[in-house]
C-alpha cells in the first residue's frame, strides 16, 4: 500500500494533524530486490523532488502514461507495462522492497516503458505531476480500513477524487478496484459527489473486469473462496 497523508488544517491555516491511509511495513530487502535497485534505479526510478516532471523527457515519447497509486510487488503493473508497449506506465509505491520486486520483475520481463517511485503519493501528486496530463489512474486493493472508526483513513476520499482529476485528462479515467463490498460502495459515494466525473458502466454501478487488469493471485484465491471484486471506472468529463 502506498503511502498517502492528509492533513487537517484550522481555518486560519494552521496545521492540526495529518491522517495516513497507510501502515508502513518496509520489511528486509531481499538480495535480488537489493540489487535490482541498485542497478535499475537509475533507469526506471524516479527520484522525488519538487519539480515538475515532462513525460516526454521521463520516457522519450508522447504516449499516453497509466500512473498507478500503491503497486505492492508490482507483478501485475509489469505484467499491464509488457502487454501495452504503446503505454507508459508509472508506478508509486512507498514500501521498499515491493519496488525492488517491481524492478525485479520488470527486469526479468524486458520492460522498458515503466518508470517507478518510492515516495508519498499525495506528495508526488501535489509538487511532480503535470496538470491534465494522464491518460489513467489506477487504485486497485486499497486497504479497505475496513472498521467504521477507520474509514476516515480510507485513501478515497473527495479531496483525493479531486486531485486525481486535476491530473487526468479530460476523458481519462479513475480506475479502482476492491474486494471490500462496503469500499466498494464508499467509492462510488465519493466519486458521485466529486465533480466532473462520469460513472463508465454500462449495467449498474460497477464494470466487469477489464481484460487488461491482471488477475492476481490473491484475486483468484479470492474467487476460490467465493469472494467478490469490485471494478469501479470514473471519466474525467470537464
């Protein structure tokens, strides 16, 4: 899960707290994730800073870029990047050995068109990311907070809804993803009140799941136990 914080703020702008939607797990590096950030870092990492990035110098081309927020181990971005050359993909993730695992396997798959950041997502979004500039954002397994005094720590919430709008391009799509029915539902509250949004499916609230999202293994064990996933696709309309 990627890092996010939000901070609370009086009205004359002082700060009162911040709320995360996370818990740091960083774990030990395995030797294979150590040295493929070692030596994949200065090729598809992103170093944060607070400038703002160029697609076309980050990837060398002007193809439409797919930003995923939170990629665990990555195994399904890599899988997503080497099945759509003519995409670029971007992925942020604040737990350490799950970018080594993504580089890994980025490696090993003959990626080229992913780049990778270790940093707080909110952060990245508000001080690196262009305006209208993505053609995707992907949120998919959340940790769902899923006891009601939590749910304040859910990541999607409208002030989130709007950023992640103010990136995309007009007709880009909000693409999340839960197992959490309650979350599910949490979401489709969110983005209904979030302006200039368009709920993308056809029958009901939710899509059927896009052939080009992976199915994980966590998901086909899911399905196995009868559990149900949620796939929820916004469009930026204005």
């Amino acid at each position: 899960m990627t890092e996010v914080t939000k901070t609370e703020l009086t009205e004359d702008g002082k700060v009162i707290r911040k709320v995360r939607s996370f818990v740091r797990r960083e774990g030990r590096l395995t030797k294979g994730q150590e040295q493929a950030l070692n030596e994949s870092w200065p090729t598809m990492g992103i170093d944060f800073e607070a400038t703002e990035l160029d697609w076309q110098q980050v990837f060398g081309n002007d193809n439409p870029v797919v930003l995923e927020i939170g990629f665990g181990m990555g195994a399904s971005l890599v899988e997503m990047a080497k099945n759509a050359p003519e995409k670029n993909f971007v992925g942020i993730e604040v737990h350490t050995p799950g970018v080594g695992a993504c580089l890994m396997a980025a490696r090993e798959a003959g990626v080229t068109n992913l780049r990778v950041m270790c940093h707080d997502a909110v952060e990245v979004f508000e001080q690196m990311l262009p305006k209208e500039s993505l053609d995707t954002v992907q949120l998919f397994f959340p940790d769902p907070w899923h006891k009601k005094r939590h749910h304040k720590r859910r990541i999607v919430q409208l002030p989130f809804a709007e950023m992640v709008r103010d990136k995309l391009k007009v007709g880009g799509v909000f693409h999340m993803a839960t197992d959490w029915e309650n979350y599910a539902e949490h979401m489709i509250e969110v983005m209904e009140a979030a302006p200039h949004y368009q709920n993308m499916a056809q029958d009901g609230l939710y899509v059927p799941r896009p052939d080009d999202r992976p199915l994980t293994k966590f998901e086909q064990r899911g399905q196995r136990l009868g559990h149900g996933v949620w796939d929820i696709k916004y469009t930026r309309i204005a």
